[in-house]
C-alpha cells in the first residue's frame, strides 16, 4: 500500500553507556502510540502510517520523527507536539517550521 502520510518516530535505543544518546530512550513509544491514537479518533480520508523506525541518525537534535513522501524531519518532539504536527502538517499540510530540522 502507498501512504499518502507515512510518518517514522525514532524509537531505537543505544546500549547503556553509548556516547550518543537516542531517541528512544527519552518517549519514542509514547509519541508512537500517541500518533497512532490519535490518527485513529480523527479517520482522516487519507491513506496514514505512523510506525517506529531504527536511528534515523541525528540524535543530537532529539527526538526525530521523518514524515515522507515529503521528507520532513522534525526534531525536538515532545510528547505536547504530536497533535500540532497532526493538525499543521498531516490535515493542513503545512510543516511546523519550529520543529523542522534545518539543512544547512
């Protein structure tokens, strides 16, 4: 099936005493299944996939949601955000630009 949304929460987890933290460690199952939940009550007449992903690899910004085909990574997220990257980016599809990674 091809998604019109496919969005990829981080969810990987280092081995105790890694260098580098990951996302995972902090809330990746949470905002996994806060997206999935909340996807699910709003029945958007869109194809959606909200699943976790291995590293994404840019821990160093937090936690790191990849939303495709658009290619939007969005860092920093907490728990508080998910509905506002739901709400701007999957129903209005505009990209919340505070949480966006940015490219150099």
């Amino acid at each position: 099936m091809i998604y019109d949304k496919h969005i990829f929460i981080c969810t990987n987890q280092r081995a105790e005493g890694a260098h580098r933290k990951s996302c995972g460690e902090a809330h990746g199952m949470e905002i996994v299944d806060a997206f999935k939940k909340r996807l699910k009550e709003l029945n958007l007449p869109l194809k959606l996939r909200a699943q976790k992903a291995g590293c994404l690899d840019i821990c160093d910004f937090g936690q790191t949601i990849a939303v495709y085909p658009d290619g939007v990574f969005y860092v920093g997220v907490e728990l508080a955000d998910v509905e506002e990257i739901i709400q701007e980016h999957i129903v209005n599809n505009r990209v919340v630009e505070r949480l966006r990674l940015q490219r150099k």
